[in-house]
C-alpha cells in the first residue's frame, strides 16, 4: 500500500507495480512530463476529469497518471458524473466513467459513501487500484487481524496492491474517490477449477 497527500509540499512521486503483479503500470503522482511508449497508455485522473491517451508521445500529468503496460484503447475524456447510480458493496454507490472495452480490461470508476458510513464489507481485489481522492473525507481500512486506518483527504492518492484487505469508512464527511482499475476483475474469475466440483457443507 502507498499513500501520497497533496498537501505534502505538492510531493512528485513514481510508484511502480510489484515484481508479483500479473500487469505492469507505473503511478506518476503529481505535475510531470512524462514518456509513454508506444503500445502502452496513460490513465490521468484529476479533480475536473479522466482520460485515457495512447502513447509514444510525452504526456503532461497534472494530478495521477497511470501507464499501463501493453493496453492502447481509443483515447477519451469524460467529465464526472453528478452522482452514483449502481449499488457496490455495502453503504455505497459507484458509476463508470470508463467501462471496460471488454470484460477484464482496465476501468475508471467514480465510489461514492456517504456520512458516517462504516459497513462497507472488509473486502480483496484480484489486481491493484490506484484511487483518487475526488472529494470529501474518510478513512482506508486496511489489513486483517491488526487493521490500520489511513485517513483520506480530497487529492490524496491511495495504492491498494493487489489481495490487500480493506474497506472504506466515513464519519462526518461523504466521501468520493475515482479508482483506476488496473484489470476490471469480473465474475469470471469465479469460474476456476478450485471452485468447481467444490461444495459446502
């Protein structure tokens, strides 16, 4: 997990994804020029809206970009949508900004809770999000039997590795974040030969 305040003497950070993650990106935090290669694209993400640029150019990040690996879809941009229509898990809502092209391909989502929502279920991803503060404020649990609690404040930038435990609460303040989805797990992966042929009893 990595965490990065805006309000850190406006830090510049590059975060690169983990030798044991199954798709390669690189987080640029804060206002850089950087170079996409061919072949890969770049996922900026700041307060007004998203976009995605395909590479072999410098592309100027304002806020967060994220350079996938090995992915060129079209280039878009999309402004945020006033509110969230689709129920997520447990106290909040969610809205793609990006849908998926198709099953499994990264997405953009705009999740929003509430005040004082704290029962959003403790849950894992299969792939990393790298999460945007859009606004309001609230708190990142994180972790199983020794749980911490990072706190989110509008700009902050939060990287939830892959298998990381966690769940979003709030207290006095609603609070909105923009996940980029680095692969848009999907139900499929239920359909897995450990599952299959599995029964409770």
């Amino acid at each position: 997990m990595y965490t990065i305040d805006k309000y850190d003497n406006g830090a510049i950070a590059m975060v690169k994804s983990k030798d044991f993650d199954l798709y390669t990106y690189t987080t640029y935090i804060g206002k850089q020029k950087v170079y996409v290669e061919e072949g890969d694209s770049m996922w900026l993400v700041n307060e007004n809206k998203a976009e995605v640029v395909r590479g072999g150019k410098f592309i100027d990040v304002e806020t967060l970009g994220v350079v996938i690996r090995g992915y060129q879809c079209e280039e878009k941009a999309s402004t945020y949508s006033s509110g969230s229509n689709l129920p997520y898990v447990n106290g909040c809502s969610s809205h793609q900004v990006f849908p998926p092209v198709r099953a499994g391909d990264p997405t953009v989502q705009l999740l929003y809770l509430p005040s004082n929502t704290s029962e959003q279920a403790h849950h894992i991803h299969s792939t990393a999000r790298v999460v945007y503060v859009l606004d309001g404020e609230g708190w990142s649990v994180q972790g199983m039997n020794n749980e911490t609690e990072v706190k989110l404040n509008k700009g902050d930038v939060i990287i939830l590795d892959k298998m990381t435990p966690h769940h979003f609460r709030t207290e006095s303040s609603s609070l909105t974040v923009v996940p980029i989805h680095i692969f848009s797990s999907t139900v499929f992966e239920k359909n897995h030969p450990m599952f299959n042929g599995t029964f409770e009893i």
